[in-house]
C-alpha cells in the first residue's frame, strides 16, 4: 500500500490556520513608539492597562491605530527604558497580568538587526506585542538501506520515556503519481528526533517539540543560540551541533484581545545527526526524546491529537516537509502551505 504526505496537507493548513489567528483585530492595535519607531502593537487591553503606569509612559486618550503609547521624555536611553519598564512588569506580574515570569530579558526594536531601544522580561513580549524571535532545529536522522527498523527503535533510539512501543516496518521505496519519495526503511528513510517537554514548563508543559528550540535572547547571536541550546536542551558536542544550519524562516501571528499580540519569526535550522547519536535531556525543560518515522511525525502534525506538538512547531515541520520535497506543487493546497508559513 503506498503511503504520501498528501493526505495530511488540509491537517497541514489547518495548523497555519491556528497559528494566525485574530486578524480581525489587527485594526484595534495601538502602536508602542520610541523615536519615532513602532517597536510593538498593544491590544486595547494592554493598552488601557500600561497607559495606567503615567510614572512610565504618556498615551492617547483612545486606542488604535491613530492612537499612540510612548515612554516619558525623562527615559531616553535604552538603559533607563529598560529600568522603567522592569518595574511595570514586576507590578504587573504581582498583579498576576503577566504569568510564567522567566528571568529572560528580550531585545525590543523596531527591526532585528536594530541596537535595542530597550530589554523586556520574556513573559510580556505578547501582553507588549513585541514581535519575538527563536531558534527551532530539526533534527533528522537518514537510515542506511541495511537498517532494520524495528532492531534500530529498540537499540538505544529512544531516549527518556516517550512511547517506547515497537513502531511499525515501512514498507520500501516507492512513488506515488507524482514521483514522490515515500520513505523507506530500505532505502534513506528519514526519521526525525522529538523532544517531550517537561511537564513543569510555565508554557505547553508535556507537549511534543524540536530536539533543540529556544527564544532568541539579548545579545547573542541566532548560530551561538542554537549551539548553546544544542548544549543544553539534547547534550550535543559543539562539533556536533556546527552541523546544523540555517535553512530559512518561518513567521506568524495571532491576535487575541486578551492576551495580547503574538508576532514570531522563527530562525529555522536542520541537523542530519548520526544514526548512532541518541540525545540526552539535560537542563530540565525536555522530558525525554523519541526518534519517529517521518510519516508517523506528519501524521501527528496532521491530526493533532490531544498531548502532542506545541503549535508553532508543526510549521517548522511543514516547511521541512516542503524544503526535502515531501509535498508535490502538483498537490492542492500546496501554494497555500507555502504562503502561510511567512507572515514576517
């Protein structure tokens, strides 16, 4: 029985869909500006809120887009926007405004190369609306045509306590109408490694993940983040971990009038690993790993039951999916994938 991706390209848009929600209220945003420059959009709920703070900020007298959020004159530095900033959100965080507090400091500008015009705790990026940025790897694995897979799944391939069940044999290669690799266990199967979150996580406890994934932090840049989180999320040598490279974005973003507006641009890399290489979790916030068939991670992508990917995470998938020609252009829905995957 032939097996493609093609069924699960509705499973795949639906996933986009999620990601980009509450376009309807883009118009009822209110710009936050500094120097002239709209470094972030507040729904009217945190605009209301912040423009409480007039030791911090001067405001509008309404929101929207013809309104305005701006920092005192008294704060022009990025030092001393940065200072005042800190106290809002601790008062906010006491308030319980802002939950899953992370010690985190993000750079906020009006474009990513930009010198920061100040530094924002991690858990209000959304309520600020401050377009974020991160890291996601993938991490693959190509099968040599001699590997059996169900002795290779139960050899030291599954790292902490995920699944742990024999997964089935696939069947050999083979091509659909289109000419599609279909995966193989016979002949360069591909196989992707997955991260279990840990089930302590302030955010998507418990959820399925990258091998590697992390926020793009202050004063570091996108390559030495993804070798420190290879580091410290998989326990990845350094050699190692300079194998992964940068293969393009992906971006989305979603309104939600109480929480905020969340607007990601995700840096994306892939890793081919060894088939020896097994990850190790190592700073807590990954449970444990498995390593899964790639019909077996698109079908979970797809279908999306409950427990499974964390959601900005199945595009990165989709967007691999497309990059190592597993989608056909020749498919309905194929355009749509592509475009929905930037929103930058």
């Amino acid at each position: 029985m032939k097996s493609s991706l093609k069924e699960y390209i509705p499973g795949f848009l639906k996933r986009i869909q999620e990601c980009n929600l509450g376009s309807e209220h883009l118009l009822t945003l209110t710009p936050l500006i500094v120097d002239g420059k709209i470094v972030a959009k507040l729904v009217p709920r945190s605009f209301n809120i912040l423009k409480e703070f007039t030791d911090c900020f001067e405001s509008s007298e309404n929101s929207g887009p013809i309104g305005f959020l701006k920092f005192l004159p008294t704060f022009n530095t990025s030092d001393l926007r940065t200072k005042a900033v800190s106290k809002v959100t601790s008062k906010l965080r006491d308030r319980r405004v802002i939950t899953g507090w992370r010690d985190e400091l993000y750079p906020v500008s009006s474009a990513f190369r930009e010198p920061p015009d100040f530094l924002l705790e991690r858990a209000a990026v959304t309520f600020f609306g401050v377009k974020a940025y991160g890291v996601h790897v993938n991490g693959y694995v190509i099968r040599s045509p001699s590997t059996d897979l169900t002795e290779a799944m139960g050899k030291g391939n599954v790292a902490g306590s995920v699944g742990g069940e024999e997964k089935p044999r696939l069947r050999g290669r083979e091509e659909d109408e289109e000419g599609l690799f279909q995966g193989s266990c016979k002949q360069d199967p591909i196989f992707m490694w997955v991260a279990r979150r840990s089930k302590t996580k302030p955010t998507w406890p418990g959820m399925l993940d990258h091998i590697v994934a992390g926020g793009q932090p202050y004063n570091i840049s996108c390559s030495a983040n993804v070798l420190k989180e290879c580091a410290e999320e998989a326990g990845m040598s350094d050699d190692l971990a300079r194998l992964a490279h940068p293969v393009g974005i992906v971006s989305y973003e979603n309104v939600d009038p109480n929480v905020g507006y969340k607007h990601d641009v995700l840096f994306c890399y892939d890793i081919q690993l060894p088939e020896d290489f097994t990850p190790t979790p190592m700073d807590g916030e990954v449970e444990s790993f498995q390593l899964l068939p790639i019909q077996e991670v698109a079908k979970l992508v797809a279908n999306l039951p409950d427990g499974t990917f964390k959601s900005n995470c199945c595009l990165v998938i989709v967007d691999f999916f497309i990059r190592k020609g597993l989608l056909s252009p020749d498919w309905p829905g194929y355009l749509d994938l592509v475009q929905g995957l930037r929103k930058a």
